[in-house]
C-alpha cells in the first residue's frame, strides 16, 4: 500500500495529454461485443476499471485482446449473443461497468454472478436493480442490493417506460443497454440531461436511437434488436481526469499549461465553466470533432480564485469533478458553497464526508451538510500537514494530491493504489509538468 506525499513545488508548465476517457472507454468495449464482427478501439484507458470491463465482456464470450498500447480488438457476439461466464466476474472498482453490465445481462439467458473490491461491495446497486426487474431481470443480492451479487437474465425481455429517479447515466444507459435485446421501444426519461456516450455509440454503430425534449424532460427512445455493426473507435482524453491538471495549474502560481486532446462532450464540461466562474483562466482551443465526440485542447494559466456560492451549471455536469473543485476553493478567496451533490454520498466512498474530513485534518473551514458543503477558503495556501485517507476512492487521493502543491506543509496520501483504477500516469505525469509528488512504500 504505497503511500503518496505531495508537498508544495514550482509552477506546473509544459503541455500533457491525459488517458482516454474511461466512460468511453468502457462502452467502447461493451458495445464492440454486442457488434456484429471485429472493432478496433484506439486511445483506451488502460485503468482497472475498463480492464474488468475487458475481462467480464470476454467471460461471457466476446473475443477481446489488446495489440498495443490503447489499441485493442474486439470481435463481438451479436445481439443476443452473450453467454453465461464459468465463474464469478471480479469487478474490482468499478461501479460504471458493473452497473451498465447489469443492463446487458437483463435483456440475455444467462446467469452472472458479480463480485468486487471491499469499495464496490458497499456501493448500491438498487437503482439498476428496480428498473431493470421490470425488464424482466431475477436477482439474488446481500441485503438485497450490494455484491456479490446473482443476476438471471431473462429470454423474454420486455421494452419498458421508465423515468429515472435520479440524474444518472448510469441508470440511463442501463436500462437502454437493457432494450437492446427487447422488442420494441425502450424510453428513459430524465429531469436533467445526464452523459450520453451510449446514445452517440450507439447511433454511430448502426441502432435507431431518437432524443427529445418532451413535458420537461429529457426523453431518449432506442429501437431494440439492433444488428449493431463494428466500428473503429478512437477515445478522447478524459475530461475527468484533466480536471486535476485544470485545477493544479489554476491554483499554483506562475502556472501555464497545455492540455491536449480533452472530450468536450457538452454534459461532461462542468468542470470548465465552474473554474471559470471562479475566475480560472481556461482557454478552448483546436476545437474539433472525434469518434462524434467534440474534442479540444485546453490551455490553463494560473489566476486568483474567488469563491462562488453558486454554479452556471448543473452538478450532474461534474458531478466526479467535485472533491478536485473543492480543493480549489480550499484554495481560493472567500467562501465558496456547493448544493445538490447527494450523488456524491453513493460514489467509491462519501466523497462529501471524505473529503470534508480530509479538508479539515489540513486547516480548511468548512460546513459539511446532506447535500453539500460551504468551504471557507484560504486565499492561498492551506495548512497542510495532514494524513487523509482515501477510503479506497481514486478521485480523493488525486483531489489531494493537487491540495498539497498549495499547503504549508506536506499532504500524506495513505494509499495511493486506487489512483490505478481511472489515471495510472498520473504521478509521473504531473512530476513532467513540475509537481512535488513523492510515492513511499
């Protein structure tokens, strides 16, 4: 369990490009298997998570092998196709594949059993659960929601209305991944447009996928039995992830750089005008279109934040972007206040206690709330000085890492493992740029 200490450095300069977007990345090689003969996906993030995708997709009978560095193959089984694996599918971290999985399984014969890391073990699965029992799903779960957990399929999947209860695309893309193999018309309906990476897979590999604006929701309908045909795929860089790299270089002095490639998917990019709003400077440039995903290079140059107790965006636009926003406030002018992030309780760990924990081990005042947090900034550096824990979460041990560069006084990272699940470069990569990160252990 190698620990991470990041401590207060030189300005970050030079240009970088972050690995491939992991939302991508994983329906890149679910919807590959579902295809009609051989994909070829450039630029896949090479994480945990999306190797369990790899590893659970080739157990139910999908041929995926990797040639090269983020180029792998896929020769998928068709529509229908999916069989039942021989043993236990470990899903280590990832809530995103095993909860899209869970929509592909309902809609097949088969019978999966999941499993995963003492984080995902605690992680709900209820909100895929309900929706897709109506498709016509079995499941047999621990305290009838968490893994490890059995899931029977059904050969008679019936298309369903469903209108999500929560801004989640993961839900989203369940349920319609779940209409794939149903006859006739799923329909999702949400309040708030969420991530639509499956939508525009989708359309692009041949299926009838329609979306509107109907009563005040958001309202997408998909045409099940599709002959879904392969397609070349190359993924962009994960604005997620970038979304360290933004905020490092906005918050320590002197700071410009440049980075490449970035998803601009337009119900991803909160992070940009929410750092903007603060009074970042992000400029969007070579702005361009790949794999029908917008695409650009983003320059960050460092400025003086100030505190916002209100976003021009809606949370769900960011909503794994937080805990890295909230070191930025940490770090800013005046109070800062974020609401409408009950998502955050329910992701690799309560990001929200987590990470008001951790911010307040390293002299931050702050007021922690059900939905949210009020964070009283520093107007530079913060004290440091801390140990925080990760809980096993990714995102919390990066957030802090970034945080370090601008404390009096070193942040320990106690485990530094989880970073491997979404940003295995991420060390080396903000050392390149000037970072003082130190791994130990």
């Amino acid at each position: 369990m190698p620990s991470l200490i990041s401590s207060s450095h030189t300005a970050l300069t030079g240009t970088a490009r972050v690995p491939g977007d992991k939302s991508i990345s994983h329906r890149a090689i679910m919807l590959s298997a579902l295809a009609v003969g051989k994909s070829e996906v450039t630029g896949l993030l090479e994480g945990e998570d999306v190797l369990a995708t790899a590893t659970a997709m080739r157990a139910m009978g999908a041929r995926v092998e990797r040639l090269g560095d983020g180029h792998w193959v896929v020769e998928g089984v068709g529509v229908g196709g999916l069989m039942t694996p021989d043993n236990t599918i470990d899903m280590g971290n990832s809530g995103t594949s095993t909860r899209l999985i869970m929509g592909l399984i309902a809609s097949h014969g088969i019978t999966v059993t999941m499993t995963g890391d003492a984080s995902l073990r605690g992680r709900p699965m209820g909100r895929v659960m309900v929706p897709l029992a109506s498709v016509g799903a079995e499941f047999k779960a621990r305290d009838d929601k968490f893994l490890p957990l059995t899931m029977t399929g059904t050969m008679d999947a019936m298309p369903i209305d469903y209108t999500t209860p929560m801004a989640s695309a993961q839900v989203k893309s369940a349920v319609l991944l779940a209409g794939l193999n149903a006859p006739g018309i799923t329909t999702v309906r949400e309040r708030v447009a969420t991530r639509d990476h499956t939508e525009r897979m989708l359309r692009a590999m041949g299926a009838e996928v329609q979306t509107t604006e109907e009563d005040g929701h958001f309202v997408v309908r998909l045409k099940g039995q599709p002959e879904l045909k392969p397609v070349n795929f190359e993924v962009p860089g994960d604005i997620s992830s970038s979304a360290f790299l933004l905020v490092a270089a906005s918050i320590i002095p002197g700071s410009d750089i440049t980075v490449e490639n970035v998803g601009m998917n337009p119900l991803r990019t909160g992070i940009v005008f929410a750092l903007q709003a603060m009074g970042a400077d992000i400029e969007v440039q070579n702005e361009r279109t790949l794999g029908g995903e917008p695409v650009a290079d983003l320059r960050v140059r460092a400025a003086g934040l100030k505190g916002v107790t209100s976003l021009p965006i809606d949370p769900s636009t960011m909503i794994d972007e937080f805990p890295v926003l909230f070191c930025a406030a940490a770090v800013a002018e005046g109070t800062s206040r974020f609401e409408g992030l009950e998502e955050l309780r329910v992701k690799e760990s309560d990001r929200l206690a987590v990470m008001a924990s951790g911010l307040k081990a390293c002299g931050v005042d702050l007021t922690e709330f059900d939905d949210g947090i009020e964070i009283r900034g520093c107007g530079g550096q913060v004290p440091g000085g801390a140990t925080v824990a990760t809980h096993l979460d990714h995102r919390i041990a990066m957030s802090f890492s970034v945080l370090g560069q601008m404390a009096e006084s070193s942040i320990t990272i106690d485990d530094a493992a989880p970073i491997q699940t979404s940003f295995p470069v991420f060390v080396d990569l903000m050392k390149s740029l000037g970072a003082g990160l130190k791994l130990e252990g």
